[in-house]
C-alpha cells in the first residue's frame, strides 16, 4: 500500500485535533483569564445598557467593541499565516511517498532518498476524518498517513493491515 507523504492544511486541522490534550483548552482560558473577563465586564456593561439599567457613553463603548473586533480579525488572520507557514515547512521535511511493506514502512524522499521503519517500531495507531496517525514507540512521534481520498471501502484494508502489525489506540 502507497500513500502521499503530504499534507493538506484539512489533514493538518485534523492531525491537530488528534493530538491535542483535552486539557488544551481549559490550560488556553485560564492563561488568558484577565481577557476573558474584561470580554465578560464588556458583554454585561453592553446588555446592562440596552436593557435601561445604566446610562452608558455610546460613543466609548462603540470604541471598545470596534478595537475587541479588530484584535480577534488580527488574531484569526495571524494563526492563519503562521498555519499556511507552518504547513508549507512541515511538508518539506515529509516524504513524498510511504509504504507499507510486510516487515515495515518505507519512506521515499526528494533526489531518491529513503528510510526504512520496522513496525515493532511503532505502538499503536488511531483514526482520524482524514488522517491515520502512526505513534512511535519513541517520544511523542507520529507517522502521518493521509486517507482524506480514500472511501470507507478503501480503508478498510489498511485497517486491517495495521491491525495486523500493531495494535490500535484508544481515542
């Protein structure tokens, strides 16, 4: 079995998703609480206003909102570069092609290069929509196989293969 060694910023989002700790995001708000809570005196101040109970100054907060807008478009557009960035330096270091072998998955390379895995190298695999990551048995490693193309039809092959050679992980 052959696969593209790279990826598509999709597969990417997706990878991220598998990897990340469910203590992510919990970790991301209470690191920023201080936001979060002029964000929530801003929200109150807001309703507390259109609702009569207080007599704001429209023009300051109109002001306060527009530049909250404008620091979450800068912050939406700069994860965007720094994604397609990250993306373009990540599939420079991919190989063009894997493959699954009976012993193994082959890497093949740009100008002919190429390595080799053994699968008692690895420890486990997990599904994503549309990648297979392939963890190593060393650190926090993976191997990433895109099957974005590939139906539930065509998949199931390869499942049955890995299962085969390693087991798979929980979710």
């Amino acid at each position: 079995m052959q696969f593209t060694g790279k990826l598509t910023e999709a597969d990417l989002n997706d990878v991220r998703k598998m990897t990340l700790s469910w203590t992510y995001w919990p970790k991301l708000m209470l690191a920023n609480w201080y936001g979060i809570g002029l964000i929530v005196a801003i929200i109150w101040a807001t309703i507390s206003a259109l609702l009569g109970h207080t007599e704001p100054n429209w023009p300051a907060l109109g002001l306060i909102w527009l530049v909250i807008v404008g620091i979450v478009l800068w912050a939406v557009y700069s994860t965007k570069r720094t994604q397609a960035k990250e993306l373009t330096q990540l599939n420079a270091t991919l190989p063009d092609h894997l493959n699954f072998t009976n012993d193994g998955m082959k890497f093949d390379g740009p100008d002919g290069a190429s390595a080799f895995l053994p699968w008692r190298s690895f420890k486990g695999w997990r599904e994503g929509r549309r990648v297979m990551l392939v963890d190593q048995c060393e650190g926090n490693r993976v191997v990433i196989l895109p099957v974005a193309q590939l139906s539930e039809i065509e998949r199931q092959p390869i499942r049955q293969f890995l299962k085969a050679c390693i087991p798979p992980l929980a979710h």
